[in-house]
C-alpha cells in the first residue's frame, strides 16, 4: 500500500473515531465502528494489492469485487459516522 492510501486509511479511522461519542454503550458502539472501519480499509487495501500483483484473471475478477463491495462499506460507514455525529 502506498502512502497515499495508507494515510486515507488512516484520516477515515480518525475521523469515524471522532464522530462517535465515547460514553457508556455509545463507547462499545465507538469500538465498534472503528475495528470494522480498520477491518474493511484492511480488506480495501489487499484487495488493491491483489489486483495490482496478480496476473490470473480469477484474482483480479475477485480483487475488483472486493474494491467495488469494501469501497461501498467504506462510503456507509462514513455516512453512518456523519449521522450519529449531527445526531449528538
């Protein structure tokens, strides 16, 4: 991963982890946002690698997936962050 997508991954968990209250049952809630944040730019990022590096075609096909899925999941996240953020 390079530096530019590991320091996007890294502004996208700072910013979820700041959108969200730590308090009582809204602090699990923070810890979970921020692990299936880190777990999906982790798989994000591997699947850009596995695109970039492979040359079998079944590989790449599933690497795309993946970027198109995670990238989605990314982009609900930030909207689920953004919501609880203006809801507080």
């Amino acid at each position: 991963m390079n530096l530019v997508s590991r320091s996007a991954a890294i502004a996208g968990v700072v910013a979820l982890s700041l959108a969200l209250p730590a308090r009582g049952q809204d602090a699990n809630d923070k810890i979970f946002a921020d692990r299936a944040a880190a777990s999906n730019m982790a798989e994000l990022a591997e699947a850009k690698l596995a695109l970039d590096q492979s040359q079998n075609d079944n590989v790449r096909k599933f690497a795309r997936r993946m970027i198109q899925d995670h990238g989605a999941t990314g982009d609900a996240l930030t909207t689920l962050a953004k919501a609880v953020q203006s809801a507080a």
